[in-house]
C-alpha cells in the first residue's frame, strides 16, 4: 500500500500476542487482522488507514479541549470563535469524508472474491 | 405590545408553515434520497439496469439545482434585511433556511456521485 | 417602541393578598394516596426518570450476569437459552424502557421550566403516557422471573422469531408489549412538539429557544414519523405468529428483510433519538460550566435539524450484508458520512464553548468531558463501519458491540448523568454530593473505557456477537476478562450515584441556581413553575436581567395568579411566541392512571390469548379515557382576562390556532408515516414475489370498491356539513347536527365493513398469500382511525347533549373531524392501492 502505513497483519498479531500472551494458531483463522484473500487484504489496508485516522482526530480534539481549558488567552481566543467551528467542524470533515467514501466506494467496485480454500470461519456453537 | 403585533396575535400570519417552509432543503434531501433509493432497486427488480445512471443523474441535478437556489436566495434575502429591534441575529428563520439547505447539498452530492462510481445494480 | 417601554414591568407590586395564596391552592399536589392522582409535571417527570434509572439498574443486573458468564471460556454460569433471553433482555429494556424513557422523561420534567410555561399543555397524557409506561414495562420485565422472556435478540429478526422457531409467548410478549410502549412515546411526543412550539415565554423567538428545548422538539418530531414503522414492523409479525398472515415467509410471498428494513427504519433514527436530547443537555451544561454562552447557537441548531433528516437515511447500514445490490449499499454509505457532519460539527462547537470561558470542573463539567472523548470515538468507529467493506468484516463481531456501546453510553448515559447533577438542585431541596460525584465519575470512566475499548480488538480478533461461550483455543480470554472486571467498574459508580439520588433527592422547595446558571429553570419555582411569566429578550436571560428572578418572583410579570381560578398557562405563536390565549389546564384526576393499566393489561392479557378478559380491560380504558376528557374544558368564567400590563387575552380557542387542534394533527402526521410504512411494506413484496399479485382478471375482490369509496365521499361530505351546522347553530334545529354526525359515522362504518366483507365473499383469504394479508391489513388500518373517531364522535354528541359543545366551545368535535376525514382519505386510498394497483402493474 502506497500511503507507507502499510502494517503486516503479523506484526498486529504479535502485538496481540505481546498483550495477551494465551493467542494460539486458531483465532488468527477468523481475524480481520489476518486477511486471508485479495479482497480482505485490501480491507485490511482500510482497517489500518482509518484507525490511524481515527486516533490522529481523537488525538487532535482531546489536544483542543486541553487547548480550551489550559492554553493562554491567544489559543483560547482562536478556539472560542464561530470561525474555528465553521472550519474544524464542517471544512475539514468534508473533505476528510469525501475522501474517505470515495476510497470506500473504490474497494466496493473491486469486489470481494471468497475466502481462500482452508481458511472457513472456526465452528460455533450459537445455540 | 412591544412584542409582535395584531396579526400575530390573532395568528394570522406566524403559523406552522413558516416553520415547516425552514425545512424545505432537508425535505428536497429526503425527497431525492428515497427517490434514487426507491427507483433503482425498482429497476433493477425488472432488469431495467440501463436507466439507473441516467435517473440518478437527472434527480441529482434537479435536487442540487434546489438547493443551490435556497442557498443563493437566502444568502441574498439576508444581506438585505433590517437588524431586529430585539437584537436578534439577522432573521434566524431565513439563515436556518439556507444553512439546512447546504447542509442537504453536501449529502445530495454524496448519494449522487456513488453512481459514478459503483455498477447500477449488483 | 422606545427603551422605557423595553424596561416597564407589566405589573406592580406588592401584588394583591390572597393571589400568591389562590395560584398555590389551585395547583397544589394531592397527599397521601391521592398522590398517585398527580400530573403535575414536576411530579411525573421526577417519577418518570426514575422508573427510567430502575429499569436501566435492571437491564445493567443483565448485562452483569452476561459480562461474568463471559469472563472465561467455556463457561456454564448460564444456560444458552437463560443467556439469549439475558441478551435480548438487556438490549430491549435498555433501549426501549430506558433510554428513549429517559430523554422522554428529561423533557416532561424541564421543558415547562425551561420554556416559563406553568405545565405541558397536556398534563393527563403525561401522566397516562408514564403509567402506561410504567405498568407496562414492569409486567414486561417480570416476564424474566418466569423464564418467558423473547430470545430473539433485541431486533427480533424473523425467521428466528416466526411461530416455527420461536412457538413460546416470549416473543409475543415483545411484540405486544413493545408496540404498546411505542404507542405510549409517541403520546409523549405529541405532548413534546405542541408545549415546545405554543407554551414558550412571550418574546422567547425561536431564535431564542434554549438548545435543549430545540432537541426536544426534533426528538420529538421524529418519535412522530420513526416509531410508527415498527408499530407496524410488530402488529404484521404478531398477525403472522397468531393468525399465520405470511408478511414475512417466503414461500407464501413474504420475505423477512421486510422486517429489517421496517425494523431499521425505526432503529436508526431511534440512535439520534436518543442522542439529540442528550446533546441538548450538553449544550444546556457546558455555559453554565463555563458561565458563558454557548459559542455557535446557530451552527448547532442547523446541525441538529440535519441530524433529525439526514437519520432517515441510514437504515440499510444495518444490513450492509445482506446481499442488497452495491449501489444501494453505497447510498446509506454516503448518507452515514453525511450524517457524522453535524455530529462532528456540535463537538467543536462544545470545544469552542469551553474555551470561551473558563471551566469549573464541578461534577457535571468531569460527565460532559467524559462524554466528549467517548463519544469522539464511538463517532469514529461509527464512520468505520459505515463504511461498507469495513462492515463486511466487523458485521456481527463485538467491534459492533463496542462501537454502540461507546455511541450509546458515552452519548447518552454520560451527559445523562451530567443532567442528574447539574439539574437535580433545580428540583430537589438538596444537591447531589460532588465528591462521591467525582468519585462515581471516575470509577464510571474507567470502567466504561476498560469494558469497552479492548472490545474493539476482540471484535476484530473474529469474536462474534451475541454467543453465550466461546472455546479457550480462540484466544479471546484475557480481552474478555479486562471487558468483565472494567464492567464491575462502572456499575460500582453507577451504584454511588444512585446511593447519592436516594440519599439526597427530595421533592419540595428546590435548592435553586447553585450555578449561576443563566436559562429559566433556574428561576425560583413551585408546582406552578415560576411565579410570573417574564418576558424573554436574550437568550440567558438571567444572565443579561439580574433582577429578573426578584421580579419573577414578586410576581411583576405576565399572570403572576390565577386568572380563571383553573389551573392556567400562557398559549403563544410558534415562532415569534407573540400571547396569543390563555389555556385553562386539567386538575389531578384517577383517570390516566386506571386508563394505563386497562391498557396495559389489554395487550398483556392478548399475549396470553385471553382474548375475552383483554377485551374487558380494554373496555375499561376506553370508559377511564372518556371520563379523563369529560371535566376538560370547563366553561370559562370570563371569556377574556388580564394577564398583567393591560395585555388581555382570550380564555379558549378552536379552530387551528387550538393546542388540541395541534395534537390531533400531529397524531395524524403519526398515523400517516404508519400508513407510508404500509404503502411500503406492499410495494416491498410486491417487488420480491410479483408472482403472488393477481392479474387484473382475476381482481374479482374488487365487486365493492366503487360503492366502499362512494359511501366514505358521502360520509365526508355528512361531517363537513356537520362541521357547518355547527358553526351557524340554529337554536331552533338542533337535532341537524346529532343526525348528520351519526349518519356520517354509519356510512364510514359500513364502508369499511363492507370492504372486509368485498374481499371475503371473493374468497380471499389473508392467509394465502402476502397479498391478501397486505390488502386485509389495508382495512385493519383504517379500522384504527375508525374507532376512535367513532368513540370520539359519539362523545362529542354527548356533549352536545349536555350543552358543552356549541359554534364557540367546539374543539371535541373538531378533534372527530380531523379523525374522521383522515380515516376517509385513508380509505380513499386504500381502494386505489388495493384495487387499482393490480390493475395498473398487470
């Protein structure tokens, strides 16, 4: 993947396994973090594009909600304004969104091939 | 009465409709979101799959076109207005009006272009 | 207008003696066990919000029991049956007896406050709206004890709930009790949209609403349209399981995603349903945190309204795999990133709020952050799964579960809890204790963020929903476990807010404005709200008029007594809020509350087919409704009085200025999107089985149609005559109004009996096919327009026999009427759909 955030679905089992030490072979069968096709592999590269997304923007708003309560008069006074939410709360996720539904909208008109043989979902038991 | 006037109180003028006429952009969102919605999974029903760009296109530019006159009306209307006595910001039904109406715009935009994008019907 | 004419007070004090004393009598609550007698809003919505609490303490037991047979694999605490009944359990109670309660409840309790009006202008539809809900839910719960609970998980998707797989009553008690609450919101709701738009402050411009009260009102509005898809989602499942009409198998032209989308159509809305409220109340906290105004009024309520819209056009990304057609995916893709917009716009909003003034981290400020940076993240796992391929993989796995919960707790429960604290000194004698506050809040924090946050990665891990176990071998024990133990976390600060509310609540003289706050519930109030009805200029108003509360208080503003002797609010215009009469309000009274229960237990006792006994509570209700309306609008002793500063207005309206006249329309919007969702579900199976349609030769049920829509023209031209007769009221000839009303109501009547009996005697049977139970369904919807109006019309003669309904005095038959002729539009196009159709498809 182009965008150099490319995370191998090995490196995201390790640090799995790094957390939880009890993984075994047999829940990678049925991970989203462990794309098994094409098609999964290109979700995957969504799955790690937006999560980075996701927490650079939680990352941002938690840093202007301390902006607001604890920065000088200056940055308070830049947020404190009808400009700032126009921008911050329309512009920039407009054309986040775009970007993002158009990426989304691409992956859809490629399709999703099956599985690779050998790779079926673990049995549950749902009863 | 500082406050309104005969008409008003009489409710003569100031009814629902002013207030239901705010909402005319949102209503042209919906209209056109259940229209391509409706229509092509109609089309596609009875293997008509030729006809959902076309539909898509002509219903999109005739919401967009709307909304676009909301919005340039409105913002015109409400460079001309007198500052209430109240000191209430300009009129506020005349600035909900075309805000809700862009607002409606960008989604038209959205739902429209996944036409161009995706095939009609599988 | 000049500037003294601004400041002059419309009245003088010291006011009159006796008139403080009058105003207190008149709406004094009743002691002892006439207490239950209350409808005072301050009353009903204080039990409201705790029935609310009580049954969100009951579905978070559930959740408990869940997280701990969850916390190690291969666990056998409970039954896979007992867990599917815990899962459908907790996800039903929270969200249809909890969370949109709750909103609902906020809004009884403040909006009368807020808005300076002395009531809801419906008080008994309050009360009959709680008790219903009350009673109802209750039995709905008990269901538990007895191991009959629906195990369908709380979307109910049929097959799976279809008489072949689920024969029990568990899922009849859903469907009927949940249609019943469903039915009990949308009272509320009426009650909501009329008291937000005609029971505001003189000079409180729409422009000037408080932002709670602008959520309340699209909260509301879309309760009107929303919930009646799966009114009707319920009444064509029960029909199917009781009756075997095939709405929803295949193989007699039914199809159950007819149920995903009525269902979702409803659900999805009903998510912002439940948030709008509680970004209202945000928007509401955050100034007085701050003690400044909210940055973006207008942003946020442009923002608002496009939620309430642009949540209608989200349903299909539950069903993002279930094989519809891309393009149609695509569609509610872009419609959810549309939808984040405003959401996301409302959050900086908040941000920019905060750094206009400065925060006080008391115990609300610690919720409304708490609430800021989880629902940050549920929005953004919400724009992931929105995303259609995303969805394809995380579709029915806990990434799912952790993403609503972030939605729904952190948009909900947090700034829920916030109100608790910020609002409870605005009707309770004590406040709430901020150091156990801070402690709760954080213990919630925490455990909420442990429960919840490492469920993303066990969703991801390929952990799916709603299993009672799971093997060792999958690896997902340690992220299970943290989820159980951050679980008992926040329950533990659930536990001490309650602790504090019993500890500390209490009904009486409140607290008043411990924080400074500038909107008008915090003005000093009894049961009749504030003392006067001031005049509104700002948007804080206690903030921009510090003498406003003394003034208030003295009584120097609009109606500082009782003007009637009757319990009395202000009715004003909708948007401008120019005085335009005052309304004489209902006393305390059994009524709602027997009418509840008759009603709760005619749909409890038809989950159990004990149709007769049903019936006769039933019965009841309809004699307790009718003894509820009958001491309503008593005759006015002036036709006009004096509210204060010479402003004099009229004692009673009809006509579409009415507040009742409001109601009934707004009912009707409810009846149409009912109906809508009808037309719907027919064109829906029309395009899955065409097979199933008859060819136009064959529409043979169709010998009644010409003389069925004969028969509802001439019964609507009966009423508007009727209407007439009214209004010129010829003293001489009074029997000319009773016969027209009852010949109308006889020629509606036999059109519809005769329409049933059309397609009986052509051998139509509802349970052939999906056509026939759509074109008998047809007719039973019309049936409920047509009973009330009957019920209502032959009320509405009783008091005119009894002299109560005259050319002035009319709003009982007004209601009849617009009931009436929408049961006949209705009719009408019941005719075309169900007769014409055929003919034009073939």
């Amino acid at each position: 993947m182009a965008l150099g955030l490319r995370l191998d679905w090995r490196v995201a089992a390790l640090l799995g396994f790094a957390v939880f030490g009890n993984a075994t072979e047999a829940w990678c069968n049925q991970s989203a973090l462990h794309p098994a096709s094409d098609a999964a592999e290109r979700i995957f590269n969504l799955i790690v594009v937006m999560t980075a997304g996701a927490v650079a923007i939680q990352l941002l708003v938690i840093g202007l909600v301390i902006a607001g309560v604890y920065g000088n008069w200056r940055w308070r006074h830049r947020i404190a304004s009808v400009r700032f939410v126009f921008a911050m709360g329309v512009i920039f996720p407009t054309v986040i969104l775009t970007a993002l539904l158009v990426y989304g909208l691409l992956l859809m008109r490629d399709g999703h091939s099956g599985a690779l043989p050998g790779h079926d979902a673990a049995p549950m038991d749902t009863t | 009465m500082w406050f309104g006037n005969e008409a008003m109180m009489k409710g003569e003028t100031d009814t629902i409709f002013d207030f239901v006429s705010v909402l005319a952009g949102p209503l042209i969102w919906f209209a056109h979101f259940f229209l391509v919605y409706g229509a092509q999974s109609v089309l596609c029903t009875f293997d008509r799959a030729a006809a959902v760009p076309w539909m898509i296109f002509v219903a999109t530019v005739l919401a967009l076109g709307s909304v676009a006159w909301l919005v340039i009306d409105g913002v015109r209307r409400s460079d001309r207005l007198i500052p209430r006595p109240d000191g209430e910001h300009q009129d506020f039904m005349a600035y909900l009006k075309y805000a809700i109406a862009f607002a409606s715009g960008i989604s038209i935009v959205w739902v429209g272009a996944t036409a161009a994008v995706l095939p009609s019907c599988n | 207008m000049t500037n003294t004419d601004l400041l002059k007070l419309p009245n003088s004090a010291p006011r009159p003696a006796g008139e403080l004393e009058a105003l207190e009598r008149i709406w004094s609550t009743p002691t002892g066990f006439r207490r239950l007698t209350a409808i005072n809003n301050n009353i009903i919505g204080v039990y409201y919000i705790a029935t609310a609490l009580a049954f969100f303490v009951f579905a978070g037991v559930l959740a408990a029991i869940m997280r701990a047979q969850l916390a190690v694999p291969d666990n056998t605490l409970v039954s896979p049956d007992v867990y599917n009944q815990l899962m459908t359990m907790h996800g039903t109670v929270m969200m249809f007896l909890f969370a949109v309660p709750a909103v609902e409840a906020a809004g009884v309790l403040l909006l009368p406050q807020m808005l300076g009006a002395r009531d809801l202008p419906f008080p008994r539809l309050s009360a009959y709206a709680f008790w219903a809900y009350a009673i109802g839910g209750t039995i709905f719960c008990s269901s538990l004890l007895f191991g009959l609970s629906p195990a369908g998980g709380w979307f109910m998707y049929p097959p799976l709930t279809s008489s072949s797989f689920s024969s029990g009553i568990g899922a009849d008690f859903w469907l009927l009790g949940i249609g019943f609450i469903e039915i009990s919101a949308i009272a509320g709701a009426i009650e909501i949209i009329v008291g937000v738009l005609r029971t505001r402050a003189p000079g409180m411009t729409i422009g000037k609403m408080p932002v709670f009260a602008w959520t309340m009102l699209i909260f509301a509005g879309m309760v009107i349209f929303a919930f009646p898809a799966i009114i009707l989602a319920t009444l064509l499942l029960e029909l199917e399981r009781a009756f075997g009409w095939p709405f929803f198998i295949s193989d007699r032209g039914g199809d159950p995603l007819l149920w995903q989308h009525l269902f979702w159509f409803f659900g999805h809305p009903e998510v912002y349903v439940i948030f709008l409220p509680a970004a209202g109340m945000v928007s509401m906290i955050l100034p007085s945190m701050t003690q400044s105004p909210l940055v973006a009024y207008n942003i946020i309520v442009v923002a608002l309204i496009a939620t309430g819209f642009f949540s209608f056009g989200l349903w299909v990304h539950h069903m993002f795999t279930t094989g519809l057609p891309n393009l149609s995916l695509g569609f509610f893709s872009a419609a959810s990133m549309a939808v984040s917009l405003p959401s996301g716009v409302q959050v900086f909003a908040w941000i920019a709020t905060i750094a206009n003034g400065k925060l006080r981290f008391h115990t609300p400020a610690l919720f409304v952050l708490g609430f800021l940076f989880i629902f940050t993240l549920g929005g953004l796992t919400g724009v992931m799964v929105a995303m259609v391929p995303f969805d394809w993989q995380a579709h029915d796995t806990y990434f799912v579960v952790a993403h609503l919960h972030y939605v729904l707790i952190g948009g909900m429960v947090f700034p829920l809890f916030a109100a608790i604290y910020y609002w409870t000194p605005a009707f309770s004698r004590k406040a709430l204790d901020e150091r156990l506050g801070k402690i709760a809040f954080w213990l919630m924090f925490i455990g909420f963020n442990l429960a919840f946050f490492i469920m993303h990665l066990t969703g991801l891990w390929g952990m799916p929903r709603r299993v009672y176990t799971y093997k060792s071998e999958m690896g997902w024990g340690l992220p299970n476990l943290v989820s159980t133990i951050g679980a008992y976390i926040f329950a533990a600060g659930v536990a001490i807010v309650l602790f504090d509310l019993i500890r500390k609540f209490r009904i009486g003289y409140p607290r008043g404005n411990v924080w400074s706050a500038g909107t008008l519930e915090w003005l000093p109030n009894g049961n009749y709200s504030a003392r006067s009805v001031p005049i509104i200029r700002h948007h804080n108003p206690l903030w921009s008029d510090p003498a406003l509360s003394r003034h208030v208080e003295e009584g120097r503003y609009y109606l500082p007594g009782t003007a009637t002797g009757y319990r009395e609010t202000i009715v004003t215009s909708p948007v401008e809020a120019v005085p335009q009469y005052v309304m004489i309000m209902p006393q305390p009274s059994w009524a709602p509350m027997i009418a509840a229960a008759g009603t709760a237990a005619f749909f409890i006792l038809l989950t159990f087919k004990l149709v007769g006994l049903a019936l006769f509570a039933g019965a009841i209700a309809v004699i307790a409704m009718i003894r509820w309306g009958w001491d309503l609008e008593p005759k006015p002793p002036f036709a006009e009085v004096d509210i204060g500063g010479g402003l004099r207005l009229p004692t009673y309206m009809s006509g579409p200025r009415s507040h009742s006249w409001w109601a009934v329309s707004i009912l009707l919007l409810a009846a149409a999107a009912l109906y809508l969702s009808y037309v719907f579900s027919y064109l829906y199976l029309w395009t899955v089985a065409p097979g199933v349609w008859p060819s136009a030769a064959d529409v043979s049920y169709g010998s009644f149609a010409a003389l069925c829509a004969a028969l509802f023209i001439v019964a609507s031209v009966g009423m508007l005559l009727a209407s007439h007769t009214l209004r010129i009221a010829h003293r001489s000839r009074q029997w000319i109004f009773p016969v027209l009303v009852i010949g109308s109501l006889a020629a509606l009547s036999v059109g519809l009996v005769l329409e049933v009996y059309g397609h009986w005697s052509a051998g139509l049977r509802p349970t052939i096919n999906s056509f026939a139970a759509l074109t008998y369904t047809a007719s039973l919807l019309q049936g409920m327009l047509v009973a009330p109006a009957l019920v209502i019309g032959v009320y509405s003669l009783a008091r005119y026999a009894r002299g109560d309904l005259d050319s002035n005095r009319r709003a009982a038959f007004d209601v009849t009427h617009l009931l009436f002729q929408a049961a006949v539009v209705e009719g009408l196009f019941n005719q075309l759909l169900v007769y014409g159709f055929p003919h034009v498809v073939r």
